[in-house]
C-alpha cells in the first residue's frame, strides 16, 4: 500500500492486519517520506516498510543513508530504501540542484548509501559528490547506527529505458507510476539487460508498480475519483519535462496531456482534471469493480510484478473510504490467484 500523512497510522495498522507486505510512504507536495514510515514503524510489528520514493536532489547520500539506517534499526529491521531522480522541474524547483547527468549522478549516490550502510567510513571521489570534499583532512562519512540485523533493500524508481537498465544494474528492486501490464513487460526487459551487466538474473529483484486504485460498481465513476491526483502529477512543471505527460503521450494522448498541464499552469485545476483521458486512467491503474480489479492483477503478475502497491488518493476520499478500498484490493488480490 501507499500512503501519505492523512491517516498513515490506521491505514497501515489495517494493512498490516489484511496481510499487506509492505507500506510505501511517498514523498512530494503534502509530506516527507522518513516523518510517515517513522510514524509507522512505530504503530506496527510486521508490514516491511519502504520510501517511495526518497528524492535525491533532496538530500545528500550521507543523510540518506544516515535516515535509511535509523529507520531500519528503529523498525528491527523492516526498511526498504526506494530512491528517485524526481523531475527536472522539482529538483531545480524544489532543491536548487541541477538536473545534468543523471543517471551518473544515481551510481554515484548508490554507491555512497551503500559503503555507508555497511557501516564502513566512505572516502569517494566522483564526478558528482567527493568525500570528503576537502580531502583527506576532512572528517568521512561514517553511519555507526545500531544494525537491524539486516541489510537495506536499494529500490529505484525510473522510467526510460536507460533509467530502467541501471536499476536491474545497481538496485535491489524498481518503483514504477503510471504503468500497464504490457509497459511492465517492457520495463521487466530493460531491467533484466541491466542484471545481466552484473551477471545477475531477475531472481530476487522486486518489480513494483504504484497503480492509483478506486474500487466500485460504476467505473467511470472511479476514474473520475483519480482525476486530480493524474492531473496534479502531470501539471508539474513543463509537459516537454514532465514524465507523467511523456507516458500520456506514448500511449497515445500526447494532446490531451498538453492540454492538463496547460490548464494547470493557468490555475484551472477542475479543468485539468476534467481534461485527463479516461483511457489513461484506466490503462494505467486499478479502477472498478473487485472482479475486474482481480483480473487486472493477474495481468499485472503475468507482466513479471513481484509486489504491486495500491495507491489510494487522500484527495476524494476519507479515511473510511480508504480503509474500504484496503480491505476490497486485499479480496481482489484472493480472487485474481496472483497473491502466491
């Protein structure tokens, strides 16, 4: 499941309780990605518990891994680490950091994390991050935090292709938004190139799409309850940029994805929303009743997804609602024959 602050402790108390394996707690305009899991870690013994995703212009690797490690030990051991570019209009926005060479500057940063949550003093020198950064009179990196025991799964979230192939390289997992069954058939192909650079196979690797999810009788009626969630994500920043528009635009509604964001950028949120495709919606997430749920579930495990976490929007629905929605995709999961 996915959350946010509204509610996280009752939602994942319940989740935990229906047999959920993990709560992602994302991380963007309503809430920081460590306050929520550390709220939950708090309020439940079981369900694993994962960022998805922690922004990397938003925080050095050092402080990465330093919050990585303190959640891990504070939850005995339950943590999952999902990192993320973000966007180039929120990480030049947002965090004042430039959006030039990405892919390099993730390598990089995993690395780091990685040294540091072994516990060892990292001393790095890269094209993007040096340290310590005035040599070897500086003091290095060094996370001593109480070990869970366990080490911290690395999951990345991507989209292009090159993206893709680093994660299956460098990561222990991949975080997908906005993806139907056969882009993650797609995606799962990019990722096994990736193992195969380290002579690894697809064994182990989680494969995690983050589908919106509103269930009920009347499926217009659900896209309609997704409506501004889809056209918040894509009005962010310019559509050339914006990867939610840029998936629009692949599947086939590259107008209509302008068209959101420029209604957006003029203030018109009810417009925007209106203006989303509900083919897109539909293609691209949960939406109806549990039966038709179920099969879209199975179809998403026949495209080679591990673990598929349900996004549920805190904008159009309360609390109860979104205690509903858990206890429905739970039965959607018994019915579809995917759940193991």
């Amino acid at each position: 499941m996915n959350l946010t602050y509204q509610g996280a402790a009752e939602l994942a108390v319940t989740a935990e309780r229906l047999g959920y394996d993990v709560a992602f707690a994302p991380e963007g305009y309503r809430s920081d990605a460590a306050s929520v899991l550390g709220l939950v870690a708090g309020k439940t013994d079981r369900i694993g518990l994962a960022s998805g995703v922690m922004q990397i212009p938003g925080r050095t690797p050092g402080m990465a891994a330093l919050t990585a490690a303190t959640l891990n030990s504070l939850s005995g051991g339950r943590f999952r680490l999902g990192l993320g570019v973000s966007n180039p209009d929120v990480s030049d926005g947002w965090y004042g950091v430039p959006f030039d060479r990405p892919l390099e500057r993730t390598r990089e940063y995993v690395e780091i994390v990685r040294t540091a949550l072994s516990g060892r003093p990292v001393v790095y020198a890269g094209e993007h991050y040096r340290l310590p950064y005035s040599g070897a009179a500086g003091a290095p990196l060094h996370v001593i935090t109480e070990p869970a025991g366990t080490s911290v799964p690395v999951y990345l979230g991507a989209v292009g292709p090159r993206n893709l192939r680093l994660a299956g390289e460098i990561a222990d997992g991949w975080i997908g938004v906005f993806a139907a069954p056969e882009q993650v058939a797609e995606s799962v192909e990019r990722i096994a190139a990736g193992r195969a650079l380290r002579g690894a196979t697809l064994d182990g690797f989680e494969v995690i799409p983050c589908l919106a999810t509103s269930v009920g009788e009347d499926i217009a009626g659900c896209v309609d309850l997704l409506r501004a969630h889809y056209a918040h994500l894509m009005g962010i920043g310019d559509p050339a940029r914006n990867f939610y528009c840029k998936l629009a635009a692949q599947l086939g509604w590259p107008q209509e994805a302008r068209e959101v964001s420029l209604r957006i950028h003029k203030g018109d949120r009810a417009g925007a929303a209106a203006a989303v495709p509900a083919g897109f919606i539909d293609q691209t997430s949960l939406v109806g009743p549990v039966g038709r749920i179920a099969e879209r579930m199975a179809a998403y495990a026949e495209a080679g997804v591990t673990t598929l976490s349900v996004m549920i929007s805190a904008v159009d629905t309360d609390l109860n609602g979104r205690l509903a929605v858990l206890e429905q995709a739970m039965a959607a999961l018994q019915a579809s024959g995917a759940g193991g």
